[in-house]
C-alpha cells in the first residue's frame, strides 16, 4: 500500500463539500519479549534476479527494535540486509547461523518453507 492510501484510508475524493477525512493514528505497539516472539527464517530468491536472501518474518514490535535486531544479524553473518515491512532480508543463504543467533538471543526461531 503506498503512503498516499494510508492518509486518507483509501478515500481519493469525495463530492460532498462537509466530508472530513479521518485519519487513524498509527501508534508502535509495544515489541514482545523475545522469548514470546515467534520467528521463521526463511530462504528467498524469487523477484530478485536471482540473488538468494535469507528472510526472517513474524517480528512483532516497534520498527526500531527490528533495526537493532537486524543490526545484529548483518553483524553475526558478515554481510548486508535490510529491515524492512515487518521483516528481516539478510543478502546470502545464512539460515543455520541465524537460527542459532536467534535461539541464543532468547527468541524462538525455526527454519520454514522449502
């Protein structure tokens, strides 16, 4: 969804010249425990020419504490990646180093899909 969308809630005009737009506020939501967090690491390499990432899906928290997170990984592994849409993208097939990152650090992660 582009950030147009989310300032209007999708209205993109409206006739009636009494319409105000509600926006709803987006408040963080407090980041789990990483012991409460459930976290799947998976290997990636479609629309992406090829490239192979390592993605880790399922972060419930605030946008920064994922940077941190991810900060850490890229870090462990030697490599790039980003945070991004709830998720972690590390460059490369580093699944068995960032379970065992992840399971050290107190959060539940398994490796998921194919």
């Amino acid at each position: 969804m582009s950030n147009k969308n989310k300032k209007t809630n999708g209205v993109v005009y409206s006739t009636n010249p009494d319409y105000k737009y509600e926006v709803t506020k987006h408040y963080s939501t407090a980041t789990l425990p990483a012991s409460q967090q459930d976290l799947r690491v998976w290997l990636e390499s479609k629309h992406r020419g090829g490239k192979t990432v390592t993605a880790i899906k399922g972060f419930q928290g605030k946008q920064a504490d994922l940077e941190i997170l991810a900060k850490k990984i890229k870090a462990s592994c030697g490599t790039g990646g980003t945070a991004k849409d709830g998720e972690i993208l590390i460059q490369g097939d580093h699944r068995d180093k960032i379970v065992a990152l992840l399971i050290k650090e107190g959060y539940k992660a398994k490796k998921a899909g194919g």
